[in-house]
C-alpha cells in the first residue's frame, strides 16, 4: 500500500501530527519505536493546557487513544532504514518495509552521555538517564545529578522526595533551569548544588559508591553516593535521514522552514528534532509543530495531485 503520510516517530509531534492527518483525511501510519515519547518519563507534567498536573504515562495515553480514536494507524518498530523512490518514499523497520507519498520526521531526541569512565559499566547499578523510572529505588539513599539545566533540577526536586540528600554537580556557576524549579531546589535542605565541578569517573564495587570529582568538595575529590543521575540534555535522532538527503543545521538539529519542510521535497520533520524548537523542548511546542507541518503536507499533496 502507498500510504499518503508516513510518521516516524511517536511522541507529541508525531501522534498530534496523526490526529491533524486524520482531520486532513490523509492515508497514514505512525510508526514508533516507544509510543508515547520522552514524555514517558515525565512523573508530573504541569505545563499542558487545560489539565492542571497530569503524568506522562497517563496523557500520552490520552495522545495515543485520541489518535487512533480518530483512525490513525500506530505500527510499533524501531526505523531501521529511509529511502527516496522516484516518487515514494520507503521506510523499513525491523519487522516490515513501508511506502508513502510523504514523510514526517518526527524522532524526537535521545539522552547525552558524559562518556566517562564507570558510566557504563554502573548502567542500571546506580548510574541512571531517568530519575523518574529510578527515584523509588533511592529511599533514605544518596543521590548526585549532573547537569544544570531543567532535567538536572526536575530530577533534584523528584530525587528528594525519596533520598536522604540529592547533589547536584554542576559545571558552571549558577543552575539555569525555569525559575520555578529553581526556587524548588534552593528550598529544599536536602539538595546542594555543587558549583563549577566536574566529575571524572564513577567508582564502586557491585554498585555505585562514589563520584570523583575535579575539585574538592567539602575537602574531597571522592563524593560518597548511591547513584549517579545523567541529565545533561540531548541530541537530535537524526542518524537515518542522510539516507535521504534531509540537510540538518551546524548542531545536528533537521533545518526547516516555519512550516517544517526540509530541503527535500516532500519531507517534513517535527518537534525536538528540529531547529524550531531547538532548545525548547516542551510538549505544547512539539504538538503545535506536529499540526503545523501536516497543515503543508495536506497542501503539498494537493499540489503534487495537480
Ligand atoms: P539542557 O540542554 O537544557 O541542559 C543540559 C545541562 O547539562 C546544562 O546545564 C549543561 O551545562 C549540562 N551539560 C551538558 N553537557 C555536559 C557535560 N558533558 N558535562 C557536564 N554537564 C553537561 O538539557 P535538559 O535535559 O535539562 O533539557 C532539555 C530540554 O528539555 C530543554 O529544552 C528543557 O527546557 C526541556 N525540559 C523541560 C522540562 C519542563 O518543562 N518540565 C523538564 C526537563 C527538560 P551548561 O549549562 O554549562 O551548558
């Protein structure tokens, strides 16, 4: 079947994107490798219109459920490979080839590494991406973030109301999260935020015992802790889409117009993987960037049905 649209990726660019399809009448499938997105492993989300306080499991289950409510198809699998046709596109994943008249890229980003000694070996024996998959397992614990930004204090905030005190290790010197996080974390006595400091390695024996860092803290370059928290932000998931030519800009990001045309014609992208929203990675903005690029898609099939 030669699908009118075909959506790759399925968080809130994407699944938005479906439900605009929808009301477009537009012939598409979603395809994604974890429906629902980065907004999974948000505890609390108080930032959506219209819903005061809601988690992330629960309204992209709403996402989900009002897309296919409307008859978007949503195939789970990992894009393993694009192609350009003369005049199709061909997506293939790791179960099935796909065709379609159009793409909306829509692959969100994906978690940076500090790429330092133990963090890999600790993975899932205290080191950690998702405090709010693992803040539960640090009751009455130790725990250290490293960043500064909103995720580094999202976490700091979570992280404290199970662990005995929470670090946060940030390499500059003042935390340039939303103001609100901000005044969380100065509150709180069981967070410290660690200035102008990096750290260098992991250590531990079956687990996590300590951080070294590049300065002392309180006298020691060994912080004692029972988990190491990465939150230094992330990268564009961009790694298929040389396969077809799209042009990203000097930071990895998909470039696009207002309305989310790439310089391939008939590829569109959405969300966090774009220079639109670059640096702002909310849910509201990636939805709005979902609708906005299906709006020209609908337009630029009509034109190539001329
Ligand atoms: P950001 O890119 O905003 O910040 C990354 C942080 O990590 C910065 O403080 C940066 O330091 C630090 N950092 C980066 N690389 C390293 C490194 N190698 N070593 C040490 N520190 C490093 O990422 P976030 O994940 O915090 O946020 C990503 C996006 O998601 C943002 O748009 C943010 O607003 C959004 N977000 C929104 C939330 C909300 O609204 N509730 C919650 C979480 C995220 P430096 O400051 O020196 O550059």
């Amino acid at each position: 079947m030669l699908y009118d649209l075909i959506i790759v990726g399925a968080g809130p660019a994407g699944l938005t994107a479906s439900i605009y399809a929808s009301y477009h009448k537009l012939n598409h499938l979603v395809i994604g490798d974890i429906i629902g997105g980065t907004p999974l492993e948000a505890a609390l989300i108080k930032n959506w219109p219209g819903t005061e306080a809601i988690s992330g499991v629960e309204l992209m289950k709403n996402f989900v459920r009002h897309a296919e409510g409307l008859g978007g198809k949503i195939a789970q699998g990992r894009v393993v490979s694009l192609k350009k046709g003369k005049d199709y596109f061909e997506v293939g994943t790791d179960r099935e080839v796909y065709q379609a008249k159009t793409l909306l890229v829509a692959m969100g980003t994906r978690r940076r590494k500090m790429n330092i000694p133990g963090e890999d070996k600790f993975l899932g024996k205290g080191v950690s991406y998702c405090a709010t998959c693992d803040a539960i397992f640090f009751k009455n614990k130790v725990a250290a973030i490293i960043g500064g930004s909103d995720s580094a204090a999202a976490a700091a905030n979570l992280l404290a109301e199970h662990a005995s005190k929470v670090y946060i290790i940030y390499r500059n010197s003042e935390l340039r999260c939303q103001p609100a996080y901000l005044e969380q974390v100065k509150k709180n006595p069981k967070i410290t935020v660690i200035y102008n400091t990096n750290v260098l390695e992991v250590h531990g024996g079956k687990k996590v015992e300590s951080v070294f860092l590049d300065r002392p803290f309180e006298e020691s370059q060994l912080l004692k802790t029972d988990g190491v928290f990465v939150e230094i932000g992330a990268m564009p998931s961009t790694d298929l889409l040389n396969e077809i030519g799209v042009a990203l800009n000097p930071q990895g990001y998909v470039a696009v117009d207002e309305w989310g045309k790439t310089n391939v014609s008939g590829v569109y992208a959405a969300g966090d993987i774009t220079t639109n929203t670059m640096g702002f990675n909310q849910i509201v903005a990636a939805a709005a960037d979902g609708a906005t690029a299906v709006n020209a898609i609908y337009r630029h099939l009509k034109e190539i049905k001329k």
